[in-house]
C-alpha cells in the first residue's frame, strides 16, 4: 500500500517526512498536480458498476485502490506546467484527479473538504469558541459603526486578514498589526476588517497536532520586546521555540476542534498570556512544522510518516470524508 | 425568520422564487455577493464565548440568528463589483460572509461544501454506482492507451468535458459530442478526457429533486433525430418536455444519492433507452429549472419556496454542516 503525496518540487519539508518513510519500507509517490496533464498521468474506469484507478508519475504506475494514505502538502494548482496552460485545463485537470482520489478509500491529511472549510478564518472563532478554547474579543465587520464601538469596548487593537493566508503566498502576506490608537475606522467600508483585542502575551505557542498527537512549542517574547511587535512572524530574531507540554484542558479542547473539523494535521497558534492562559489565535491546516522541528529537536515529520504509513482508519477517514468509497 | 438568497440581479428564476416567498408572507433578504463591499454590509462579533452577526442589503439589516434558510443561487464573486476589485479583496470578501454564515443555524440549498463536493464528475459516477443507478461505462483518462483499449470495448462513444460546467458559463460551454469511429486518441495526453459509451435514447429525462420532492420531465428524441444529436441542449427545438413519473427504484436511488451527497437540490439528467431505463449522466447541484417549469407546469419554484419557508429541519441540515451551530 502506496502513500500518495502532493507537493511541489521545492518543498524541502516533504523531503524530511518522505525519507522517513523510506527508511521504514513504505512505498511513496510524490507528485505536483501542476505536471497533470504531463509527467502526471491518470485514468479512472467505471464499468459495471465497478471503479478502477491509476495514477502515474516518475516511471512509476500505481493503482488507485493500493493507496493507504494521501498527503496534501503544497500541491500546485493541476495542468499550471502544461504545454499550453489554460483556466479551463486547470478545472478539467483537478476535476479529474480529485474527484478519482475522492472515490478511493484513502486516508486523507488533510480531506480537501475539510482543509477548504478550515480556512474560514470566522468558522475558525466560531469552533474554537464552542471547543471551548479562549478566543480574544474580535470582530469582523464592513461597518465604520460597528468597528469605533468595538475599539471603545476594547481599546487595544490588533488587525488582522480575514482569510489567514499565510507567508507562502507572498502577494498576500500581511502581518497582523496593532491600531494605533485614535484611528478613524470609516475605511472598513472598503474591505471586511478583522480586529481583535490585543493579548499582552509573554510568549508565543506553536501547536502542531498530527493525529492524535500533540506537539507544543514555545517561544517567550524578547525581554525589550514593545507592545507593537505583535505577528511572530516578523519580529527579530533572538529567542528560539523550545518543547512546551500542553495543558490537559487546552489538549481536550484541540482534540474537540480537530474532530470537529474533521482535520488530521493542524497548526495552531496561541498567545500567552501573563497568567499562562493559551488564547487561540488560529488553526493553519497547512502549517509549516520545518521551523519547529529544526529548532526543537521534536520529532514532527516522524509523526507525519507514522500516521500515514498507518494501516488502520484514523482521523481524516470517516464516512463523511470517504463518500462512497466505504460503502 | 428570513430567508437568504444569494443571487446576482438577473437571476429571473430566482424571481419566481421570491414570488412565492413574498406570497406566503416569508420575509426574504436578495443579496448578490459580488456588491460585498459596497451595496452589502456584514459584521460578526464574537465575544465572551458568544456570536452575533449582521448582514444588510438594499437598506435592511438582518441578524444572522434570525436565518431560516440560505438559498445559494448564483451568486457573483465577492468583491467584484467593488471600486477597486482584487482577488485580494475577494478572498477576504468570501471569507468573511461565507465564513459567517458557516456559522449560523440555517438550513442551506446546497451547502458549500456539499456543492462545491457535488461538480466532481469522477465522484458522481461511483456515488451514482453506489446508490444504484445504472451508469454507462465511462473513461476518464490521460493515458491514450486506455482510450484506445476502451474504445475497442465500448465502439460507439461520446466524449464530454470531465468537469462539468454548463451553459451558464459561456467559455466553457463544450457540448457532449460522439466520437468519430477510427479516433486516434493520441492527444488525450494533453488534457484529461472523459469518454462514454452512448446511450443510444428515446428521450432525455431531467429529474430536479427539491428535499424529498423528486419533479421528473420527459423529453422524447424527435423521430427524425439522428445518433450524433447527443446534447439536449444543443440539439433542434421541436419536441417539449412533458411530466413524467418516477420509477419507484430510480426514486429510491435518487434519494440515496442526495442524502450521501448531502444536497437539498439537484437536477439529475438521465437518459432513456429503448428498454425504458433511466441512465445517470449527471447531477448538477444548481441545475436551471425554469425551463421546465414553463415547459411543464410543475410547481418547482413553489416546491423550492416551501423547502426554503419550512422551519423545521430536513435535507440540507445536518450536524456536519451546521458544523458548530448544531452544539
């Protein structure tokens, strides 16, 4: 049984997760939906009342019915490096390879349903809240109104993207910031705004869960560090992520929003609090863990290649997920 | 509690709809996407574990508590019609109102996810397979090996797109064509191409299923049709479309498949052999019904009004897509 993996060439990190693999004797095959049609090849059957499926890529041919496991890590967008690219060949492209892989019985991390509904930056505050995590006051508004009530309400501000798209997509990279106080907020007319109350944190967390286990990292906030240094993401270097437990009730409630979400790999982020409060700031579906283990020492991509090297159901298959493939 | 409806301005079927809501006194909020921001205005607040939402369009101001139902129509990209439109701009436009809405109680037609699940042909296939309906053998394929293997197996064939769009969307408009007998079939290594053996029909049958409400319409082939007319929609006026019974299996089959793909709505085409069975080409989760309607007289957009006005659940809600509303 053959772990199927999507990703573009450059993404070093799959590399960490696919030699581990190798060195435990399970097949992969890696490949980018963007050489589909071309270096990827595929052909789906149905006849009398049955499927068959294969996939090909590198000289390598595999049946669609001996995939245990499918890794959607950064996958291109399907038909993106054909002879003559096209928005129509990209549609065909991905109808045809995700809607074969859908009917498989394959593990998924993450299913395409849910990694899509997970990044639904609202639907996130929504579950975190119900889990039963803590969420920082936030709103998400177009009216002028709405937002001055709120920062009287709450006068230390952070803004942030509504949609949480992170630093792989540099177009969209926009740090989550701090409103200067005063600020006139007639412009969220313009665009949906998201401000949220600013955590006076003392450290950031890093929680990578795979499956049913949870890695936690963190990093304290640099001793001089002023209120404006707000996204991890952008502020200087100094002090570096080191292994952190996670508090039980935090663990339940992650497991809650994972089950609930129907994810089997989440990158969630938290503020710190000065009475050690975790307050969620987000789930990332698709976090890089590289970062973290690099400076941890935790053993992330091992985990990855044990949860999809697994034989049995896990998390990422249910009926739900599976359609008629577990009929 | 008010019904949702997003749609663009044009949508004259949508008008038939709101017709009807507007008759039996159902309050009715018509809003296209494509006007966030600008004509349509949201706000979330989620604070101290809690959750309050606004949606305002054409001077009204609805509280997203107070939402029976959201009915997805054909709704423009958000964002587009803004002063100064983006992808950016759309991502967090999107985000933030299906985001919300996500996170509301009410009952959809069709749910996101379930839509968006719904246009994967492959996936419609093998869940048609499933549920029991008869299915025509079918190949989708980049391997022009496997075409030629199945066109030796199945001679007489058409070809059509393998992600199924319809008329609606002008550039993508390929209809279902047959293939010349002696097709060399080199060339479907450049894009994934769906071949299927030909029904040859008597008539085509649109079944458009509203919750459990199944309207079936017959549409006899004109006794002068030659085998190359596949496409109904395509082929020569002359003959109407006439209602039609359902068969009882075909009604239980229908059923199972909206219930497994989680769709309130549906408009399945089948077509007709001379034995009298229906068989599955597609279901097109926002399938046109007015053209049966006028046809027909069938109370479709009536049927649709009452799913939409109706304040108890049914198809359409359910723990999985009310995702956290349901807790």
């Amino acid at each position: 049984m053959t772990v199927l993996i999507l990703t573009c060439e450059q993404d070093v990190t799959a590399d960490m997760v696919v030699a581990r693999l190798n060195a435990i004797g399970v097949p992969v095959l890696r490949l980018d939906p963007a050489d589909l049609p071309g270096g990827v090849a595929l052909s789906g059957e149905y006849v009398h009342g049955g499927f068959r499926g294969h996939l090909s890529a590198g000289g390598r041919l595999v049946s669609t019915s001996g995939l245990r496991s499918v890794w959607v890590r950064r996958p291109g967008v399907p038909g993106s490096r054909a002879v003559r690219p096209s928005a129509w060949l990209s549609e065909e492209s991905a109808q045809a390879l995700y809607g074969i892989l859908r009917g498989t019985g394959a593990r998924w991390m993450n299913h395409p349903d849910a990694a899509a509904r997970a990044r639904h930056k609202p639907w996130q505050l929504r579950l975190a809240q119900h889990a039963g995590l803590p969420v920082p006051a936030t709103l998400i508004t177009t009216f002028p109104q709405a937002a001055r009530d709120f920062a009287e309400r709450f006068p230390d501000l952070v803004v942030k993207t509504v949609s949480g798209t992170h630093p792989q997509d540099p177009p969209e990279a926009v740090p989550t910031s701090r409103v200067a106080p005063g600020t006139d907020f007639a412009s969220v007319a313009f665009g949906p705004t998201l401000l949220q109350r600013r955590i006076a944190k003392r450290a950031d967390i890093r929680l990578t869960a795979v499956g049913d286990r949870l890695l936690a990292a963190r990093k304290p906030v640099a001793a001089d560090a002023g209120p404006d240094e707000v996204d991890v993401r952008f502020t200087r270097a100094g002090t570096s992520w080191e292994p952190v437990d996670v508090p039980v009730r935090t663990a339940e409630a992650v497991h809650t929003y994972l089950r609930r979400a129907r994810l089997a790999y989440g990158a969630f982020d938290f503020a710190e609090d000065a009475d050690g409060i975790w307050w969620f700031l987000e789930c990332n579906q698709s976090g890089q863990f590289g970062f973290v283990e690099i400076d941890t020492g935790q053993p992330i991509a091992r985990t990855i290649a044990a949860w999809l090297a697994r034989e049995t159901q896990g998390n990422g298959r249910s009926a739900e997920h599976e359609g008629v493939a577990g009929v």
